[in-house]
C-alpha cells in the first residue's frame, strides 16, 4: 500500500492492533511484519505516538541483469587498478576534505579516550610482552575474546583457530596468497570494495565478477555457471553489510553458497568486517557457521567498530591454517603487540556491547538522513541502496552522468566521493558512486547538497534549486 501510495510519506499506518483484527492474523505476525519494514526503512516507529511512512526515499538500485550475465561467455580479467585508485586514497588522507569518499568510521564515535588509556595500562601491564613480536597467531587473550563474540555469529571457534592480522586487508591478503597463485582466477561479488581490486592486481590474479543483487548479493546461479564453465580457484564475498553495496545475504543463500562450493571443492574468503553493525536485530551469521570442512576462510577486524588505525584483524582459515601462518611469518612475522593487548582488554572490560549498540542506532540514524538527503539533492532518476548495517550508500545516478567527472568537480570543492568504476574492472558502474553516510552531520549536509548540484548539471538538467535560496 506504501509503493501504491495508498499510504503517504508522513503519514500513520494502522496499529498493530487494528491491523491484526483487520487482517486477522496474530499481532505476533504483524510485528514481525513491521520490524521487517522498519528494517527496509518503509515504516518508521515514533515513540508513544505509532509508525509511520518514511519520508520519500530514491527508489533502490535495480536487480542486475543476471540474464545478460548468464549468457554472457566468462572471461577472467587481469586488473589494472593502480593510479586512479591510489589518487583517490591519496585524497581521502587529506583532513581538509569532506571524506565521502573511504568507508572509515565517524572519529567522534570511536572510543579514543578509552582504548588509548588500556594501550597504556596494558603495555605497563606486560612490559616485556608489549615490545616484543606477539608470533602468529598472536595474542591468545584477543584470540579468546574474538571466539566469545563469534558465538553470535553462529561460529564456534576456538582460540587456536584464529591468526591476529594487520587489519583485514592483510587477513584477505593472506588467504589470497595461501590458496592462490599468480595467474588464477578468482570468483568475486560485484562490485568489490576498491581496495581488494588493487590486492588482486598485486598477487598477479585474474578476476570473474559476479553480479550482485541489492538484497541478496552475490548471484549463486551465476556462479554455479562459471564454475561450470571456468577453473576457478577460490571465491570472496563480503557477506555481511556489503561494501559497497551494504547488503546483508539472506541466510538461505549463504547456506546454498557454501553448498555450491563445497560441490566444486571451492575455498571461500568471507569477509564479514561489518557483520557487528546491525541497524537493528540480532546480528547476522556467517557462511563460516555452516562450515564444518573448513573451506571457509573468514576474515574480520575492528577497524569499522573500534579504531581503524589500531589496524588490528583476524582470520580463521579454517583447513588453510598452516598455510597462512607460513604466509604471515614471511610477510610480516606479528602484527603490533601493543594494539592486540589494547583491543583485548577492550572487548574483556571495555563495555565492547554497549559501545556496539551506541554506534549502530548513531550509523542507521546518520545512513538514513543521507539517504533523505541525497533524494532532496540528485538528479531524478537517481537510486539509492536501503542498507540495514554498515555506513555505505551507494547510488545509481541517471546513466549520462559519469562518476568520474563527478568526482573531479566534487575534489576542487573540498569533497571527496568514491567514483563506482574504482569498484569493478568493467566500466558498468561508470554512473553510480559510494557515499560514506558515516561522517554525513548536518554539518556536512552542505556537501551532498552541492555534490547533488553538480550531479544535476552533469546529467544535463541544469542546476536544481539551491535549497538554502
Ligand atoms: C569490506 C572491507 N574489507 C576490508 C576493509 C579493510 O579493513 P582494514 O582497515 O581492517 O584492513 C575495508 C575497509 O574499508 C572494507 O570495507
């Protein structure tokens, strides 16, 4: 009734109550029914008062055309990602900027105070442990601390399971470099976080992009083709909050993912570094839950959560262990010891729950109000994902309008956006970009406001109203 317009943005919705006699079904059902729309931001709850419409939201990205790809021959690519991605990071390092461009966390909300006082007091604590190398797998208290929290995950890990990494990046790097070799192929969801595009790039892989769905991710019948059709040697998802699509796969598809590479003896490199941000609910499982051969080879960090320069990772490589540990002496022997200590006590003593549930009401509340607006702002025609975690939007923009050159005028106004042909080795994301909702304030409104004018005139209707004339 909402998509009919029988309901209007603003406007109530029946009660639960009257909603359960009307339909009769139980008010059980239709509270499950309304969380549901909640989560897909089409309701909203207002405290004493009921649920209302949200206000008028861009239409989500559309499916991809999977018939196109199912047909398509599969053909690896070789990536070139260098220069214009470095350029862009090199961008997104400049303080000066506003930073839309790199998914990094609002530095008000990382706890700074807190974790640079434990990384005192535990470098006191264990004077000799702190300076010296904490040898993979690393420091068993963090290693204990991240079995505990990925119970919720359905993953029961045990300490020696896991191998602390520099951050996530080097947790992919290596299960890239313990199961591939230059020259494989590689199965990716698409698009792909930029960063990891430049790794495939330096590990001399090839890459087969699978199709994405804005609510499901990765496509499994295209996959289960290319298998079919193509040597691939290993797969990488973002499973959780997606980046940069923000999509949290149903767990009937990452059941049936793991399936359908267990039947090709596929290993899977899931990468779950968002799975702790949650807008709302429980948090979500892992493909690596349903694991009990060990393919999974699953990759994660505190960089969204707590504090990306602490760089501190992990991954649990499943049947891979020995291979990566090997893999890890020789790039870099131990990650920082005195960060591993700090987050250890963090997630032991620092309230690691509660700061959890601070942030993800703080990045639902700062992804929903850029969502709104970047409706106010962009060109018609533009679609905008309804992420339920994580802090990325990504946005489709009419096809005339090149995420390129959008992002060379927002850069020489002071604003950094992430074009979305840094996210694939093909040019189909020339017009749509990714948007870091995270330090989106009403401080910052201003930027997506003149990125959005600048969309405009691009897309050749001229500049929209200035909402401030
Ligand atoms: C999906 C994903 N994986 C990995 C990373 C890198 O994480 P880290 O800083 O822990 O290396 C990022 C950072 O943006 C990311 O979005």
């Amino acid at each position: 009734m909402v998509a009919k317009g029988t309901y209007t943005p603003g406007e109530r919705v029946p009660s639960i109550r009257q909603l359960s006699r009307q339909l009769r079904v139980s008010v059980n059902t239709v509270k499950a029914a309304y969380v549901h729309l909640e989560d897909r931001r089409i309701i909203e709850a207002r405290p004493q008062s009921g649920y209302y419409v949200c206000p008028s939201l861009p239409e989500p990205p559309r499916e991809p055309d999977i018939g196109a790809s199912g047909t398509a021959a599969f053909n690896p690519a070789e990536v070139d990602a260098g220069g214009l991605v470095m350029r862009i990071m090199a961008d997104v390092m400049d303080p000066g900027r506003v930073q839309f461009g790199a998914a990094v966390p609002d530095p008000a909300l990382i706890p700074a105070e807190k974790l640079n006082r434990m990384l005192a007091a535990e470098s006191r604590r264990f004077r000799e442990e702190s300076t010296g190398y904490a040898m993979p797998p690393g420091s068993l208290r963090l290693r204990t601390q991240i079995t505990r929290r990925m119970v919720r995950s359905g993953c029961t890990l045990r300490p020696d399971d896991i191998i602390i990494t520099t951050g996530a990046t080097e947790a992919v790097f290596l299960a890239l470099r313990a199961v591939c070799s230059p020259g494989d192929t590689l199965a990716v969801g698409s698009p792909i976080h930029f960063n990891f595009l430049q790794l495939f790039q330096s590990l001399g892989l090839r890459v087969l992009e699978i199709p994405s769905s804005p609510t499901d991710g990765i496509s499994i019948e295209v996959l289960e083709k290319a298998l079919r059709e193509v040597p691939i040697r290993a797969c990488l998802v973002i499973s959780n909050f997606n980046n940069p699509l923000g999509i949290c796969m149903p767990d009937e598809r990452k059941r049936r993912l793991l399936a359908l590479l267990a039947r090709f003896d596929v290993p899977l490199i899931e990468d779950d570094i968002n799975g702790d941000l949650p807008f709302s609910g429980r948090r979500p499982l892992t493909v690596k839950s349903w694991d009990t051969a060990g393919r999974v080879m699953l990759c994660a960090s505190f960089s969204k959560t707590l504090a990306p320069g602490y760089r501190v990772g992990w991954i649990a490589p499943g049947r891979h262990f020995e291979a990566v540990i090997r893999q890890k002496l020789v790039t870099s022997i131990a990650s920082a010891t005195p960060t591993q200590l700090a987050v250890a006590e963090f997630l032991t003593s620092g309230g690691y729950a509660r700061h959890l549930r601070a942030i993800r009401k703080a990045y639902r509340a700062k992804t929903a109000q850029m969502a709104d607006a970047v409706g106010r702002a962009f060109p018609p025609g533009t679609r905008v994902t309804r992420p339920t975690g994580g802090f990325t939007l990504w946005l489709e923009m009419p096809r005339t309008v090149d995420s390129l050159a959008l992002y060379g005028l927002a850069r020489e106004q002071g604003i950094t956006i992430a074009p979305g042909r840094i996210f694939s080795t093909t040019d189909r994301f020339g017009h749509c970009i990714r948007l870091n909702a995270a330090l989106f304030s009403e401080k910052t409104r201003w930027a997506v406001e003149a990125v959005g004018r600048m969309a405009h005139q691009l897309a050749g209707d001229g500049p929209a109203q200035d909402s401030t004339d």
